[in-house]
C-alpha cells in the first residue's frame, strides 16, 4: 500500500492528534524543538502542525507557559464534529463476535497502567485508578487486518487471562463474565499509520487507515469497554443501515475485502 502524498505539516498533526486523544500530552504537548528533533523535521513545520490543533481548538498555546491539551469541553465540542454514532449492540455484538473468529489473534501487551485524565473521564475511575490494557493484532490467511488497544476498569477484566484474549474477542469475555449491554458510542475516522502500526499491519509509514473509536456500556450505563482499532480499509470494511426510525443496524467484515 503507498503512503498519502500528505505533507508532512499533516502527517505530524495526525500523530499527534492521536496521542492527545489518548491522554498521552495531559500533562503538556512536548515544546516544538523536541517534536521537530522527534520527527526530524524544522521548527516551522512542527509549529504549522500545532496551529492546525489550535483551529481545532484541541490545544491551547501560552506564550512562556507551554501548549497544553483544550479543556475538555472544548474537546468534546471539537470531536463532536466527527462520525459520532450510538449504536444498539445486539445485533452488532454478534456481528463483531462471529467476524473476530474469522481471525487469529496476536496479543503484544498485556499490563495494567494508571488511568490518565483522558481515560479516568472515559472510564469513569479515578484518575491514576487501575486500568487493564490489552494490545492485540487480528490477523487473516491474506495477512494482518487490524491493530487494536482496548482499555477496561481492572475489575471487569479481573478474570481473564493472557491466553483469554488471544482466543476470545473482549466483548466475548464481558458477556461471558455476567456484563449486560447497554449501549455503545462510536466514533470512525481516518488515520495513518506511523513506524510501530506500519510494522504491525505490514503497510508503509503514513498509509491510510481506518480509525475506530468504540465506549461500550453496561445496561447501568456503566462504560466497560474502550477500544480503539486501526485497521487496514483493504481487508476491513463497516457498514451501517440507517431506517427513517432512527435505528442502527451496523455490521463489520474482516478479511472478506479484497485489494
């Protein structure tokens, strides 16, 4: 797959667009020699890339004071720009479930981290709480179709194991565990694949990707899943049947498209 002729003022903004959705600048957004040294590119590209995240209002700049992370409402307004979706899990749980099986699972992490501000909100834990991760890698005979981060309260993953989640999707596990569904809230986007994902899913640094963001609920409203799963679009497609009733009926296909 070739990379998007994307400038490199957007490649970068991407990236870091990413870690700020996932808390990893909650403490400040690094100063723009460090990211130019990190990405090997000039002051003025690193500072374009930031002023796109201002525009967004996802950063907020101070003179003498550094750049930090918008507050969250402001956040939350700017993501609600995006392909933001509920959607009822019944039909969609199996539909994830029986496509999962389709594939072989790599897991590359299996650790317990301190949930950042970002997740804590997400999660609804307090922050610096116990939060389960889980990296994983689907796979197909035509070769890996996914890289996906899942986060869990500690105690909803507190009887799985390692070898669990290499055998069994997540969502599996939650049912199988007593969780009742609830809803789910999701968000679907465009990504490029940095040095770590271009390795992973076997695609050249910067290629397209598909960008998945999914909070499922318990039927208590309860948030026991956050997944975040960045896919190859030419083994991965989702579609979403919309009635004039409002419903959704949303489906996933892994491994059945070809390039």
């Amino acid at each position: 797959m070739d990379s998007l002729p994307l400038p490199k003022y957007h490649q970068i903004y991407l990236v870091l667009r990413q870690k700020l959705d996932e808390g990893q600048y909650d403490d400040g957004v690094p100063p723009e020699k460090e990211l130019a040294q990190q990405f090997g590119v000039g002051r003025v590209t690193v500072r374009r890339a930031l002023e796109e995240l201002v525009n967004e209002g996802l950063i907020v700049r101070e003179a003498g004071r550094g750049t930090w992370p918008a507050p969250r409402g402001e956040q939350q307004e700017a993501a609600a720009q995006g392909d933001n979706v509920n959607l009822r899990l019944g039909g969609l749980l199996n539909n994830i479930v029986q496509a999962s099986r389709r594939t072989s699972i790599k897991v590359l992490e299996w650790s317990i981290i301190r949930a950042s501000p970002t997740l804590a909100q997400a999660l609804q834990v307090a922050e610096g709480a116990d939060v389960r991760k889980i990296v994983r890698t689907r796979s197909t005979n035509a070769g890996p179709v996914s890289l996906i981060t899942t986060h869990l309260p500690v105690e909803r993953a507190a009887d799985f194991t390692r070898a669990d989640v290499a055998r069994k999707p997540v969502l599996q596990l939650l049912e199988e565990s007593g969780v009742e569904w609830g809803r789910a809230r999701q968000t679907i986007s465009a990504s490029q694949a940095d040095a770590t994902v271009a390795a992973e899913l076997d695609v050249a640094i910067g290629a397209a990707l598909l960008s998945v963001r999914r909070l499922v609920y318990d039927n208590n409203d309860r948030p026991v899943q956050l997944l975040h799963g960045l896919y190859r679009p030419d083994r991965y497609e989702y579609q979403m049947e919309l009635t004039q009733f409002g419903e959704i009926d949303a489906r996933v296909a892994e491994g059945e498209i070809t390039p």
